[in-house]
C-alpha cells in the first residue's frame, strides 16, 4: 500500500476541519444589496411512521435559511445557514447579525420572513396562494442554488447527520463565494485552516454518539 494512503477517519477528520474553517470565514461576511431569501431543508427521506407528519413539520429535516445577494440580475453572494425553525424568533438572529445595513429582501410569503422587516429591512413577500415554491423571477436564483446544493450534498454523501449538516453547508456557501477566483482559493483556505483552534476528532463526534 502506498506511503501516501492514509485511513478513512484520518481523511475524515481533516475534511471536517477544513469545512470548520470555511464556516469561520463564511461568517465574516454579511450579504448587502438586494437579497433573495427562502426556506429549506436537508434530509427527511427516511420512512415515516404512524402519526407522522409531512411537509415542514416532517422528522429528520434541518431546516436552512438560502439567502443569495444579487446584483444586475447577478448572484454576487451566497448565505446557507442552518435555524432551529422557521420561526420569527429563529430568523431575527440571522437577519441582524448576517445582513448589511440598508440590504432589501425579498422572499416567499412564509410569515417567519417578517422578522426581516422588524429588523429594520426593506421587505418584499412573494406571495403565491399555494403550497408550491414561488417561481417568480424574483427568487430565481435562490430556486437555482437550492437545486444545486441538494444536488451536491444529498448527492454525494447519500445521508448526512444533523450534527454535521452546517459545515457542509458552510463548504458549499465558500466555494460558491469564491468561484470567480478559483486559484487562489486553495492558499486562502489553507491561511483560514491555518488560524483555527484545535479541533480533536471528539469536537465533530462526541463520545456519546461515536459508533
């Protein structure tokens, strides 16, 4: 076997801390301008039993805020961060701590989103009359990316543990960001993992739930 070959939990590992350090910087940098907003989730395939429910209130989904800043058209900037909720007392925390003042949201119609207003935003609900998600020109993009992060996520790991959903999620949202200067994204993301604390196997898996 070839000296270069290291084991599963050891690539493991370090993945997880790379996607640590993308969440970090993910963080550093709130979205401003006209911002497009929805509601989504991850997970929730797994059979249901009696009593059940479906829909938003269904077992095993991780709810996530999908928030893209635009600009002539243009997504420039990509949220997706995890809530407990989709509540108005899950959102607020987002909207002021994410958000650059003077930012314009729009969204779907789902009441939670009128903490954007609350906090001070310009706030545009779109409104459908249906249970459907909204097609509207307006939150084209946010219904783009969407796609592709399911795509990309559910796609390739198949299943994927709430307790790790954030990151990546977060690795999703670094890439994207840095689409547009990929040759240097590698040394950025080395800098980045370069000034993160520690992060021992037991951080991403606590002895409880290891096995």
């Amino acid at each position: 076997m070839s000296d270069s070959l290291v084991k599963y939990d050891t690539a493991w590992l370090l993945k997880q801390k790379l996607l640590g350090a993308m969440q970090t910087r993910n963080h550093q940098h709130p979205l401003s301008g006209l911002v497009q907003v929805d509601d989504a989730y991850l997970g929730g395939e797994a059979t249901l039993g009696a009593g059940d429910k479906t829909g938003h209130g269904a077992p095993n989904k991780r709810s996530f805020v999908v928030a893209v800043a635009t600009r002539d058209g243009r997504p420039t900037a990509l949220h997706l961060r995890r809530v407990e909720a989709f509540s108005k007392a899950a959102i607020r925390p987002y909207a002021d701590q994410h958000l650059a003042p003077g930012s314009r949201v729009v969204s779907d119609g789902l009441a939670c989103f009128t903490a954007f207003a609350e906090a001070g935003f310009e706030h545009t609900p779109i409104r459908t009359g249906s249970s459907k998600r909204p097609t509207t020109p307006q939150l084209a993009w946010a219904n783009t990316i969407l796609g592709n992060v399911k795509a990309a996520i559910t796609g390739t790991c198949r299943a994927l543990r709430p307790r790790h959903a954030d990151r990546y999620l977060a690795g999703f949202e670094y890439r994207f960001n840095r689409r547009t200067n990929l040759p240097s994204m590698i040394h950025r993301l080395a800098t980045a993992a370069l000034s993160q604390p520690p992060t021992p196997y037991r951080h991403f898996v606590p002895a409880d739930k290891a096995g």
